[in-house]
C-alpha cells in the first residue's frame, strides 16, 4: 500500500432510504441509479440520492413477485399480471400497461431485445406474450440472463441455455443435492448458483461453441434439447471463505460479487470475502433478494423492508475529520471524553453522556490524538481541544483532595449525567463528586497523553503545569511505596506497583505493572527533571529486576489474555522507550516490545502497529495498520454483532477470558461490533444492542499518530 494524503477507497455505510416501507421485499431490480422494490403490497421506486427516496408506484399495487429493470421503466408481475411502470422527472412513475398471462410468473428477465416471463414450465415474452416456449422438462425455479442477453434458466438441479430457440443442457450431470436458488451469468459463461450448501460456478460453454441470439423465427419448439459437453464446476463453502453457505440469490457487479444469504449480505470484492449483517448494514439478517445499482450501492431485500449498502470513495482524513466532528458534538462534557449512552438505540440524537470507569483514560487519548493533530496540522482548534481536556485530566487530581490520586470520572453537581457504578466521593471542593478506586488505566493514559501534550503542544506555563501534576502523581506512588492509595488509606484494586506484591503474589501482574511503573517514572524525570524519579527507577532495575520484569510482560496462556493489558502495555512502552537512552535497558525493552507486538500482530491493531514502528523505525505492521482503519465503519453505534455462525470462522478452542466464543484469527472491524482497542477482536458475538455509541478516538489517535510519523501519508 503506497499511502498518500488523498489515497481514495471505497467506503462502505448503511443509507436509510427516505420512505422506504418497513415490510417484507420480495424482489428488487435496478438499472444505472434507478431501483426497483417490490413488497407483499406494491412496487415502490428508488432514486439516487442521499439519502435516496423511495416512493409508492400508483396503480401497481398488491403482492410483486418478481421484477425486472430496463432504462426508465420495469416490468412488475403482480399476481397473474405483468405491469408495465415508466419512470418519470422526480421519481414521478406512471403505469402504461398491464397484461395478463396464462402461467405464474417467477422471475421477469431482461435478455437481448425483450422481457423473459419464466414460469415453472413455459417461458413467455411479456412484449408478444403469444410467443411462448415450453421449458426444458424438471420445474424451473430461476432464471438469469449474460451481458449479451441470452437468457438461462435453472431448476433445482441443472441449468439451460436458450440458443436458437432450443434449450441447451449445460450441467448433463447435475449439481449435486443442493437445490438452486438463483443464478447469475457473467460474459464469459461462468455461472453462479446460490444454493443452501454454497455458491457453485460451473462453466456455462463448451470449447469451440459460441452462443447464438436465443430468439429463431424458425426454431422447432417441440425439438428434443440438445447435451454440451461442458468445463468443470467448484462450488465455494465456509473454507473457502464464503461467510454464510445459505445463498439464496446472487448479483454480480463489476469485480464483485453479492449475494443475499441467511446471514445477511456477503460480498466478494477483489477476491476477498465480507459480512454485511446486523443492524449497522441492514433492516433484519435474513436477506431474500439482492440487486446493485449504477452508482455502486448494494440494494438488500429483508423481512423489515429494504436494506441499502452505499459505497462512496473517502480518504483516511476525510474519514477522521467526520469522526471528529461527531465527537465535538455529542461527546465532550467539561473536557473529558467518552462514549455516550442512547436512549433510543440507534438514535445518536437521543444520546446522554456517561461518567464512565475510564474517562481520565479515554480523555488522555483524546488529548495525544489533538496533539498529533496540533503537530501535523498546526490547526489551532486541535490545540485548543487538547488543552482543554489536559486540564480536565489535572482536574481529576484536584477534586479528589489526596495529593497526586487522581479519580477515575467527575461530575459537576446538578450535571444531567449517568453515572457508572462504582464508589462516588464528594468533591474536596464541593463543586461535584468523584469516583474512587482508581485503576492503573488511568495513571497510564495520563502519563501518556502528558507526555505528548508537553512534547508537542505545551508552551510555557503548560510545561510548568503539566510538570506539575506529573510530579505529583509520581510522588504519591514514591511516598506510598509504589502504591495507588485511596481515600479509605489503602491501595486501590489494581493500583499495585510495589517490589514486594510484583515480584511476590502478583505474579500475573508482575510484567505489565513494572512496565508501567518503569515509564511512569521515566516520564517524570523528562516532565519534571528530578532526579529523585531517575534514582527510583534505577532502584527499581537494579535491585528488583524491573527492567527484566518487562521482557514476558506479554501474558499468552489461554483464558487469560487481557486485551485491556495489552493496550496499557503499549502506551506505557511509548514513553519509556522514546526517553530512555541507556543501550543496556534500551536492549531489553526493545526484546520486549518486539515479543509483545508479535503476538499482538495478527490483530492488526492501528494503534499497537504505529507504536511499535514509531518506536523501532520498522514499517513492517502499517499496511495491515491502514487496512484496518479503512474497514472501522463508519456507523460507530455499537450494534449487536454475531459472527459465531459464520460459515468461514474457525472457532478457537479455548474461550476468551470472559468465556466468550471467539475466532483463531480476528473477523474485520466492519463486521465485528464497535470496540476500543481494549476490546477481544476475536469475540464473535458482542454489541450493545445499539445503545451506545463510541467516541472515534480509537480511529483518531493511531491517524494523528502515523501522519505524525510520516507512516501514512
């Protein structure tokens, strides 16, 4: 990937059609930016747009069950009638004829010159309904036409060319035990068959034999069809990468693939597979039709009405600057930053903030992603925003009233806020309350974002105040005895960096919380200067091998990964590598980073990736790094999301840490639910049931960071 400021790709997001009936499709059709939708009660029209609008075709009402899309019109069967529907200026439609045929109709296909009306046993044009032409014996079930518009037709188990008026056997074998669903022809005779155990694509022409026009003045409609002797067929499964094996129709497009499935819409693009399913992509997963319209939207039909997958061309900084809009209108409150609580799910603008376990953390990376932001851009509104919220951070020391503890959240007395549970305080100034129990997140994130708020964004008296709360963080672990100590005088849960727990009965914590406390104090000594924080940390390498400590901090053994732990190890490796300068240290963090980000890489993680490579000067994890910020969609409301039945997912064998299922390798950000980067990408099932949306820093920080270290762009 050769990475540029305006590096256009394909972004793919759920558009809501103005109109659209929330009923069962039963068909839907589209030629260039004109979509057909046909439902249990009439035919509805689409036009492009944004959003697109739909509305009703007046005198095409009833059950459709199948329609067909030419330019400006379509053809709709509506029972045992076949409509005739001109798209007007505006959406306007107007019905200029209907015809009644003698057989059912199941599927409307525009071939060459007219409309194909396959029934399960004859075949009639709707244009002279009086020629017609038995079908080839076995009930059809499907029928599709090639770019060259000669028309096929499928029953449950073979395939029919019409060539000269005569039917063409193009599978004389068959195609198994699973019955065909839907087919779809490419130009070069490949086709495609949904069915409920895969897609098949057989060969659809013999060698040396070349297709002739399907229509014949002369043809012998009673002839005994002719046998080819065909190439081979391959039917793709779940190993083969298909996300759902239950296909029930199928669309080609051009150089993709989409096909409606039990699961939701998949799509094969350039050769690789995706899930498009839940709430973000569509109305409800059990998906019937599918057709593409000109402009590249993907057009789902579902038992809750019509599901739209827009596709636009973006860059990485168009997608961040919307990000971060969204986050300045619905999720700063007093500076600090965070996820917000919808009350309706899915309506963002029913959205209430949260004091939350972690706000001085999520703050903190909101602080570092300005900050990179300040640096690339020198746009003065990312260092606004960044002070703001650094101050918010020093406030969560001060209203606790402890020297140097600071609080995991505060709210301002008679703030319209949720407060997560959890111990509340009073606020040392009376002005709110403060929630206890600290964790080591926080002091991680706010060393973090100190550090790159003073290197890149602090002027004068900034330095002097970040020095400050630095110092007196550090001070409080110094005079406690690398204990995080609370308002009831004993250490927090996980506020434990002391000699005596780690390199006694906190075996498990033992790697990470050395880490931490290794940088913590690094970055103090760069902060402030003093040497006190320099001799602590030299106490801690030397005389309880800390600095060794830090080499397997990376814990692997199953059931007991802690993805929370591997994003506080990395932004505790960022300030403790870039200040430290001693070779012989440098050695063994760099052993450890190196292991750490190994295990890690098969997550692809944006943030872990541009760490390491800021921190090493190796490149090797960015492409995988943009890739994954390509597909973080653009719908942040964290959905429900089920991947456990996926038909491509192997299942590990070993639950995660919470027993959830989870994967051998991670599905894409676009198809698993919203996560920070805290979050297990391998958990299969997760979501909020759309009640809550995320803030986008996890996007913001690893972009600002890469463009920062000219690794994007």
């Amino acid at each position: 990937m050769n990475s540029t400021l305006a590096h256009v790709f394909i972004q793919y997001q759920r558009a809501l059609p103005a109109g659209a009936p929330r009923r069962p499709v039963t068909c839907v059709a589209a030629y260039d930016e004109t979509v057909w939708v046909g439902t249990e009660d009439g035919l509805w029209i689409a036009t492009a747009g944004e959003p697109p609008q739909m509305r009703r075709v007046v005198g095409a009402e009833g059950p459709v069950s199948t329609c067909a899309a030419r330019s400006g019109a379509a053809w709709a069967a509506l029972g045992d009638t076949v409509s005739y529907v001109v798209a007007g200026e505006g959406g306007a439609t107007h019905v200029l004829d209907r015809r009644k045929l003698s057989v059912p109709v199941l599927k409307l296909v525009p071939t060459a010159e007219r409309t194909a009306a396959v029934g399960p046993s004859l075949v009639t044009w709707v244009e002279e309904p009086h020629l017609a032409l038995d079908g080839p014996g076995p009930m059809l079930v499907s029928a599709a036409a090639d770019p060259a518009g000669n028309l096929y037709v499928a029953s449950a188990n073979s395939i029919w060319r019409l060539a000269d008026g005569s039917w063409e056997c193009l599978t004389p074998d068959g195609l198994g035990d699973a019955p065909v669903r839907d087919i779809a022809v490419d130009s070069h005779g490949h086709i495609y068959v949904a069915t409920n155990a895969g897609l098949t694509i057989i060969t659809a022409v013999a060698p040396g034999h070349q297709p002739s026009s399907p229509y014949s003045t002369n043809a012998a409609i009673d002839s005994e069809p002719p046998t080819l002797s065909t190439g081979f067929q391959e039917t793709l499964r779940g190993p083969d990468g298909l996300p759902c094996e239950d296909v029930r129709a199928v669309a080609l497009a051009g150089r993709s693939i989409w096909a409606a499935t039990a699961l939701g819409a998949i799509a094969c693009v350039d050769g690789r597979w995706r899930l498009f399913s839940g709430r973000r992509w569509l109305p409800a997963d059990d998906a019937t039709c599918v057709a593409v319209a000109g402009d590249g939207s993907v057009w789902v039909g579902t038992p809750n009405g019509i599901g739209v997958i827009a596709a636009s061309e973006t860059t990485l900084l168009a997608k961040a600057d919307l990000f971060h809009r969204r986050l300045r209108a619905r999720h700063v409150r007093l500076g600090y930053v965070a996820s917000c609580v919808l009350q309706e799910p899915g309506n963002v603008d029913s959205f209430m903030h949260e004091a939350s376990d972690n706000d001085g953390l999520w703050t903190a990376l909101y602080v570092a992603a300005e900050s990179y932001r300040y640096a690339v851009t020198r746009a003065e509104d990312a260092r606004a925003n960044a002070k703001e919220s650094v101050e918010a951070l020093i406030r969560l020391q001060k209203v606790t009233g402890i020297p140097g503890f600071l609080a995991r959240a505060y709210v301002c007395a008679g703030e319209r806020v949720l407060k997560s549970d959890g111990e509340w305080h009073p606020a040392a100034d009376g002005s709110g309350e403060w929630k206890g129990d600290t964790s080591s997140d926080e002091i991680d994130g706010h060393f973090f974002a100190f550090s790159v708020y003073h290197d890149l964004v602090a002027r004068g008296e900034e330095k002097r105040r970040i020095a400050e709360a630095a110092r007196a963080i550090a001070d409080h672990l110094l005079r406690n005895g690398f204990l995080l100590v609370d308002v009831d005088g004993k250490p927090t849960t996980w506020g434990i960096f002391s000699p005596e727990m780690l390199n006694g009965p906190w075996e498990a914590q033992r790697g990470l919380n050395s880490l931490e406390i290794l940088s913590h104090l690094k970055a103090a000594y760069h902060l402030t200067g003093e040497e006190r924080f320099q001799d602590a940390y030299i106490r801690l390498v030397r005389n309880h091998h800390y600095a060794l400590n830090t080499v397997k901090q990376k814990i692997t053994a199953p059931g007991h990964v802690n993805h929370s732990d591997d994003e506080l190890a990395f932004l505790a490796y960022y300030p403790l590598l870039m200040y430290e300068t001693d070779p012989d240290l440098l050695r063994l963090y760099r052993i450890s980073l190196r292991r750490s980000w190994q295990i890690e890489r098969p997550e692809a993680c944006p943030l872990y990736n541009v760490i390491y490579s800021a921190l090493t000067g190796d490149r090797e994890g960015i492409d995988e790094a943009e890739l994954t910020l390509r597909e973080v969609p653009m719908d942040l409301v964290t959905w429900d999301m089920r991947n456990s039945a996926r038909s491509d997912v192997v299942l590990d064998t070993e639950a995660g840490r919470f027993g959830e299922p989870q994967s051998v390798s991670p599905v894409s950000p676009a198809e698993r639910a919203v996560m920070k980067w805290n979050g297990n990408p391998y958990r299969l099932d997760d979501g909020s049931g759309g009640r809550e949306e995320d803030d986008g820093t996890f996007f913001l920080l690893p972009y600002w960071m890469a463009r920062y270290y000219g690794l994007m762009g």
